[in-house]
C-alpha cells in the first residue's frame, strides 16, 4: 500500500486529503484507515469508530475491552439535511449540502467518530465532490481526514479521543451534475437518496428539504415522487413542495431503510455532462455506504416522471 499525504494550508483541526494505492503491503495508517483496508472497507464503513480491538495497545485496549457491543452499536436521534440544487455558468446543475447528524454514542468508551462516503462520479461523469468543512452544534470545527478509494470520498471524523452520549456532526459539502437527462422518462430529473439505503443504524427522526435555485424552480413540471424503506422498496412518503422547495420528513427508520426523491425538470433545463447517457443503477451504491445514493432505488421503478 502506498500513501500519498496531501497538507493544504489549513489549521490543524482541518482536513488532510490521502490518495490511496493498494498494490503493496500494510503500511501503518493512523486510526480508521486501518481498520478500513484490512477489513476491505465493509458495508458498515458508513459509520465504523475509530477502533479495533487488535490495533488498541495500553488503556484504549482496555477500556475498548469493556465494551460489550460492536462499534456499530448506536444511533442517530437525528438526521437533517439542506440539498441547494442551482446551475453554474455552464448552465450544469451543481448541489451545496449541509448535513446535521446527531449520534447518539454510548456512555462508555466504544468510538471515537463517524465515517461517511461520497460518490466521486455520476453516471461516467466527476461529480467534483467537495468536503467544505465539519462542525459541532456550536459551529467549532471538527477534526477530520478525507480519503479517496474505489470511486468514493471518505471523511473520517474525530481524532483519538472518545466520544460519548450526544454528539453533532454537521458536515457541508458541494457537488455537481446532480441531475441527469432521463431517458426512461424524457425530463431532467433530479433522482437522489437523500438518506442511505444500507447504514448500519437507525435514525429516530428524519427531515430533509431540497432547494431548487429560482432559475431551475421555473422548469420544474410539478411532478416528484418519494419512496422511503429498503431497497427496491415502492413505499410512498410524503414529500410537499412549494416555491421550488421540496421537504420531506420520516420516524422511526430501522438501520438499512432510506429515503428517496425524484423530482422532474423541464427536458433541456440542464446542461448535461459530457459522459451521462442514461439512468442505470450505480452497483458501487448497494456495497458501500454513501450519503447520497445517486439512483439505487431505480430498480424498483415507480418514478413515471414525464
């Protein structure tokens, strides 16, 4: 494995970008990374703490002995997320997020943080993703690494200490060619997971609301749909929309149940990227973990869009 560390100006508790080569053996990788490639990044990297048993020496060995569930082992009270969706001067639809997740840790020593995965490509086109910044509830900065492997951004929060009870994670991010012509519909269609179909988790209480810029609000033809369970789930949730804002707000979601939206554009709103053709499944989405699934609820079909 070879590791090719890239340190931007930034303060200390900013990020630090990692290109990721596994063609060679172990090298030693702080904290989650570990974890990650000697695992082979399993399904449940979407939230994978900081430890494992084998790499703890000392007092973090013991403590971790304590515990008797897994890493995996807690919940989100909350999730909320802002999705803004405009055009750029190319007239390419471009996406600002701001995601608040509130994670409910246990009271002993078990994670030290969250790790969550991006897509970097849409359908043969860079969707450019962008980490901006992570924050607490009180908007300080939260310490985080982002690593790049097999088509996903990684960000690995925290650092080496625990984590316990409450905790916030409010994570902001830009990306772009977020909506794609569909051929199976004939409109632009704006067609996302906004929360994923296989986290480990449960998520007490969910809200989201997408945004659509005045320019693409002027396209839209009035038709959305909104699906929420397992994958290749048809079952519908509510989803209102008003002024080209569309929110939509789910409880009680067991550990693998998502939400997903899609939402019709006028055909030739956007300008669409060089390699988009047509709408097929992303197969990365049902073995990793991805806070925004382009496209996997697609096999279920229901969208009708046109």
């Amino acid at each position: 494995m070879e590791v090719a560390l890239s340190l931007p100006g930034a303060p200390a508790t900013a990020h630090r970008t990692r290109s990721l080569s596994l063609s060679k053996g172990l090298v030693t990788l702080p904290r989650y990374a570990r974890r990650m490639f000697w695992q082979s990044i399993p399904r449940s990297l979407a939230l994978l703490a900081v430890t494992a048993g084998m790499l703890l020496t000392g007092s973090a060995a013991a403590s971790a002995a304590q515990s008797p569930t897994g890493v995996d082992d807690f919940d989100f009270t909350s999730w909320d997320a802002t999705y803004e969706v405009s055009l750029n001067d190319e007239g390419r639809a471009t996406m600002h997020v701001e995601e608040t997740r509130v994670a409910a840790f246990p009271d002993f020593d078990q994670n030290r943080g969250i790790v969550i995965g991006y897509p970097e490509s849409y359908q043969g086109a860079t969707l450019n993703t962008t980490i901006l910044s992570v924050r607490d509830e009180n908007g300080d900065e939260v310490p985080y690494e982002t690593e790049e492997d097999d088509g996903l951004l990684y960000v690995l929060t925290g650092n080496d200490d625990y984590v316990q009870g409450s905790t916030t994670y409010v994570i902001e991010y830009e990306m772009r060619d977020v909506i794609l012509a569909a051929s199976e519909t004939g409109v632009d269609e704006f067609y996302w997971d906004l929360l994923p179909l296989n986290s480990t988790q449960d998520v007490d209480s969910f809200h989201a609301d997408v945004i659509f810029s005045d320019e693409l609000a002027a396209h839209l033809t009035g038709n959305a749909s909104c699906y929420q369970g397992r994958e290749r789930s048809t079952e519908s949730c509510e989803l209102t929309g008003e002024n080209g804002t569309f929110s939509v707000t789910a409880d009680g979601l067991a550990a693998g149940e998502g939400v997903t939206v899609a939402i019709a554009l006028e055909p030739g709103t956007v300008t669409q990227p060089l390699r988009a053709s047509r709408m097929l499944p992303l197969t990365y989405c049902h073995t990793h973990w991805v806070a925004a699934q382009p496209y996997s609820r697609s096999s279920g079909g229901s969208r009708a869009l046109r």
